[in-house]
C-alpha cells in the first residue's frame, strides 16, 4: 500500500460531509466530490429518473467503484487531499446491497488514507439523488465503520456540529 495525505470524509448518507467538503474547498484545501452523487447528477440531467440509474444495481456500484479507483490512481500522493467518500466505501456499499465485497476489499488494498473521518448522523432527508431511508443510512453507518476497521483504520467520529466547527474539528487533527 501506497501512503497518502489524503484525509477521507465519510459517513452515511446525509451526515452534512458535502457542507464541510464545500467549505474546505472555499478555504483552498483540494477537495474530490463525492463520486455517486456527481453520476447520478449527469444522469438525472439526461432525462433518467434514480430508479433507471441503479436498475443494475451490481452495474451502478461496480461503475461508481471503478470511478473513485481511477481518480485516486490520478492523485498526488504527498499532497493534502480530502475525498468525500473514497473507494473503501464502496465495501458498505457492496455489502448493504447483497453483493460480494472482495472487489472492493482488493482496490482498497492500493492506498493508504492518512486519516479516516466519519460524520456522526443528523436527521436523514430524502431528495432526488438518494434512494436510502434512515434504516438503511444507519446500516450503512455501521458498515462503513466496519469496513475501514478491517483494513486496519480507527475511523475519527465527528459530532454533530455546525459546519464551521466540523471544519475546524478535522483540522486540528490534519
């Protein structure tokens, strides 16, 4: 495994880590968006409404997967980087949706994150992009702390804080 200055900000969907990536940007940290949501963006713009988007759910995460892994491979390594989601979120991903997660596992055997992050959650809001419910958020919550464990992390917990204060809290551990 490679070492990295990559910091990933993670967390199960609708825990406020586009708000902090947003703000990191503005503070002139180099960010990477989050990868699901940027296709399902493109998608919906096309005309294709989420359930035509993840039809082939095995296709939509193998897709998503192969993604985050060819930006990564792209990365400076030495720089100071936060990703929102990085590719072993696609384990939790993989495995909430009842597919094999040894894809997954093997393509997060290639970086090593400097620090893992993840967002503590606040109420759970539906809209266009997500298909998850909060039952499914709070599983995906435990799995992805799960999956970056098995690889040998100990993911910081970040509290419900305003933004401001979330940014500041990943900071000082930066």
């Amino acid at each position: 495994m490679k070492q990295t200055n990559w910091h990933v900000i993670t967390g199960a969907p609708c825990a406020g880590k586009t708000a902090v990536i947003r703000e990191l940007e503005c503070r002139r940290y180099m960010v990477v968006h989050e990868v699901a949501r940027a296709y399902i963006d493109a998608e919906l713009g096309m005309g294709k409404d989420l359930t035509q988007i993840k039809a082939d759910l095995p296709g939509f995460e193998r897709h998503i997967l192969m993604t985050k892994v060819g930006i990564e491979a792209e990365l400076d390594p030495a720089v100071v980087i936060f990703l929102d989601r990085a590719v072993p979120d696609s384990i939790a991903y993989y495995q909430q949706a009842g597919l094999d997660p040894a894809g997954p596992f093997d393509c997060s055997r290639t970086f090593r994150y400097k620090e893992i992050f993840i967002f503590e959650r606040i109420g759970f809001k539906t809209d266009e992009v997500r298909s998850e419910d909060d039952r499914i958020a709070a599983e995906l919550d435990r799995l992805l702390d799960a999956a970056y464990r098995k690889l040998g992390y100990c993911p910081v917990r970040v509290p419900l804080m305003p933004v401001d204060a979330r940014v500041e809290f990943i900071l000082k551990r930066v």
